[in-house]
C-alpha cells in the first residue's frame, strides 16, 4: 500500500507518493486531530495541515476525517471545478478497486438515486436564483426597519408607538436573517465572492452580527446535524439533555447539572428568551476578537452606529439599549421555535456515518407549505430540502419537494411534515420525553 506523506503549510508533499493504493479501514485510522485523511470521488486527501486554512473552518473538515465527504463536498460548494484545484496539492492516492466507494453505514443505492436527482435537479435549474425574488425580500425589510423609526419621529415615543415599533424591528431583524442565511449558503449569486460580499452586509450591517461566527458555526450543524460533539445547535452546556440517548448517559453517569425533568418548563425561560440576546452575543463579541476578525467587527459596528444615530435622539443611550435588547429579545423568541421545530424533536445521537439523504433525514422534518409559513420561517418550513440542497434558493424548494419524497418513499427513509402548531408543540414535548428518560435512568440505572 501507499504510503501516505505530510502535508507543509503551503500544501505541499513532503514524502509518499500521489499514487498510493488505501483500503478504508487504512482511511477510518487516520481521523484524530493530528492526523486526518478523507476521501472524495474514491481519491485520498491528506488534510492535516490544510484544514486550518479551510474557509468553511476547521471544524467542519475535520467532522468528515476517515469518511468518504463526497456527498458533503458537493453539496456545500456550487463551483465544483474551482474548489477542485485546492484538492490538488492535498492528493495521496486512491482507494483499492476492491473497495466499495461508501464507507461503513452508507447506503450506495440512496447515494447514487440521491445523485441521480442532483443531477436532475441541475438540469431544471434549480440552482439558478431569481434575483427580483431576493431584491424584494431585502426591500421589504428596509422597509419595516424605516417605517419603524418614522413611526416614533412622527408621533412620538409613546408606550404604544415603542412596542409597535420593536415589533416591526424585530420583524426586520428575523427577515434579516433568513436572507443573511440565503447569501451564507452561497445560493444567490453564481459567484461566491459576491455572495460573502452580501453575506457580510447582511449579517454584519443589517444585524450586528459576524460572517465568519455563522459560517463556521452553521456549517457545521448542516455537515453533521443532529450529532453529539459535531452539531454546535445540539451542545446545550448542559442546560438541557436533547434526544434519546444524551439523557440515558447523563442519568447512567448521576450527572445532573440541572434538574432536567424540569426542563420543558426552565425552557421557556432560559432558551428562546436569552439564546441571542445573551448566548449569541456574547460569543460572536469574543469569537470576532479573539481571532481577530478586524473585518467582521467593523461591518458589526457599522450597524450599532447607525441604530444608536436612530435611537439616541428619541430615548437617550439607556433607553436605546433597552429598546435593543427588547427587539433582541422578540427576535430570539421567534428564531428559537423556528429553527427548532425542525430539528429538536428528531433524532439526536452520535455519528452513525449515514449517507447523506439518510442522516440528513432523520435529524430534519417539515412543516407545512403556505405563504404565511414560507415568510414566517424563511422558507425553513423546507428544512428537509434546505438540507439536501444548502446552495439551492430557496424559492425553489417546494419544487424539488415531491421529488425528495418521492425518493424517500423509494427507499423507506420517513419524509414527516407537520403542522406549525404541531412542530411547536413537539419542541416543548420532546424537551419533556427527554426529561423523563433521564429522570428514570438517574433513579434506576
């Protein structure tokens, strides 16, 4: 067998040659911090060195060490034949023609029928945005945000007049979001500078938030969702247990760091409340200055600036932060139940190395399509598709849907869809289910 070289930090083969022959078990050996191969289109990376310089972060590389990332590798870059030429330098070898082209749990008839309707769905166009779509969302929220603040200037800061107006600026703030997430998943230009050019305005200016803290938080979560010690969305510092096995160990191991029977009502006060008025604030701050992320900070600054030149002048600087953190707080109540009645009630546990549709499926569910649903959740009510495909817009999600469930229903992979009122509902249900599991293993395991 090949031997397989390291890697200098300019990305170059210092010893073993590119023509090495490797089995998968040689592969899945090589997946600790200091030693990390991974393998797509059947080829051999040697990613040690590089994954520190890698833009979507080193954390979501390293997830995939000792795998096959192929399906992950296409899904996350639009420009295929760009990215290939980082690959280059990194090249080791092949796997054997014994080997089979999916490693461990991977399924090859849902990877190729999955491929199959990538291709398809490429042919269709439907990786093409429509930019009228996109110009209309931002104008929109322009919009809100404006007619928020004429609001106060014309008639006063009145009680009244105040909460209307943070409503509609957290309105702003959520839509805000959801098109910072469009431009993050580089799913509305055919270039990507272009698309991190936007991204950093959207987050930056338009919220007060960082580029590179979500991408390199989000990206992660999409990689491996669902999945203990690789999806940041599940690591909830031992606030909550999630899921049907987090709450088994912790009961096993008499862990209890909070009475967790409990928590499907200490949610309500400690999640959708504080996640982005406390949690995420607190980190993107530290996350921008301790890598130094100068550029980032700047765009952040550029948005306190331009609400402290609205505000100041109508409620006087301690009354403008506590308008802030009142908008903050609608908003992290809205962004909460949304993102989580997708994810919260399936699957939880550790890495089963799936395929792609596969675990992707089981940790992601539906909610129902309708104009109301589409703006409410910025078209996450498609958290299925949007997880299948992050780089396609969007507004074209309800047109791949019935081939996904189609594809599904082909290989028996559960396609749930719900209700909104029922994805909510499971959030707080799930939180108890979990409750009582670690409950039950805390007192008799």
């Amino acid at each position: 067998m090949g031997g397989g070289g390291q890697l200098t930090e300019a990305g170059e083969q210092v010893s073993g040659r590119a023509g090495g022959v490797y089995t998968w078990e040689e592969v899945q050996s090589h997946c600790n911090r200091n030693d990390q191969w991974l393998v797509i289109d059947r080829k051999v990376y040697n990613i040690t060195q590089w994954a520190k310089r890698h833009p979507g972060g080193i954390r979501v590389i390293s997830h995939y060490a000792g795998e096959d990332a192929t399906e992950a590798f296409t899904a996350f870059h639009p420009d295929l034949k760009f990215v290939r030429k980082f690959l280059k330098p990194l090249l080791i070898g092949e796997l054997a023609a014994t080997e089979p082209s999916q490693d461990r749990n991977k399924n090859a008839t849902i990877t190729q029928d999955f491929h199959t309707l990538r291709a398809k769905a490429e042919r269709e166009g439907l990786f093409q945005a429509r930019p009228l779509f996109f110009c209309l969302h931002l104008g929109h929220i322009l919009l809100l945000e404006a007619l928020a603040w004429l609001i106060i200037w014309i008639w006063g800061t009145s009680w009244t007049l105040t909460f209307l107006s943070a409503v509609m600026l957290a309105t702003a703030q959520l839509q805000a979001g959801w098109l910072q997430h469009d431009f993050g998943h580089l799913s509305v230009f055919k270039k990507s500078s272009w698309n991190h050019v936007l991204h950093k305005f959207a987050i930056g200016h338009l919220k007060g938030a960082s580029a590179n803290w979500w991408n390199h938080r989000h990206y992660q979560h999409h990689a491996k969702p669902n999945i203990f010690s690789k999806d940041p969305d599940v690591n909830m510092l031992h606030v909550f247990v999630v899921g049907a096995t987090q709450p088994v160990e912790y009961g096993i191991k008499k862990i209890k760091y909070m009475p967790y029977h409990y928590q499907h009502q200490y949610f309500f006060l400690v999640g959708p409340p504080l996640l982005i008025p406390v949690y995420f604030h607190i980190q993107i701050i530290r996350t921008m200055i301790s890598r130094h992320d100068w550029v980032d900070l700047a765009w952040s600054l550029s948005y306190y600036l331009r609400y402290l030149c609205c505000s100041v002048p109508m409620y006087g600087l301690f009354g403008s932060v506590v308008l802030l953190s009142f908008v903050r707080f609608l908003e992290s109540n809205w962004f909460v139940w949304v993102t989580q009645m997708n994810h919260l009630p399936m699957n939880i546990d550790h890495d089963k190395h799936q395929d792609w549709l596969s675990m992707q499926l089981h940790a992601t569910c539906n909610i129902e399509q309708s104009p109301f649903n589409d703006w409410f959740s910025g078209h996450l009510n498609f958290q299925i598709e949007h997880h299948l495909f992050p780089t396609m817009p969007r507004h074209n999600y309800h047109v791949v849907a019935p081939q996904v469930r189609a594809l599904c229903e082909k290989h028996g992979v559960p396609y749930q869809v719900k209700t909104m009122w029922r994805g909510l509902a499971d959030v707080f249900m799930s939180l108890k289910n979990s409750g009582d599991l670690w409950l039950d293993a805390y007192l008799h395991k």
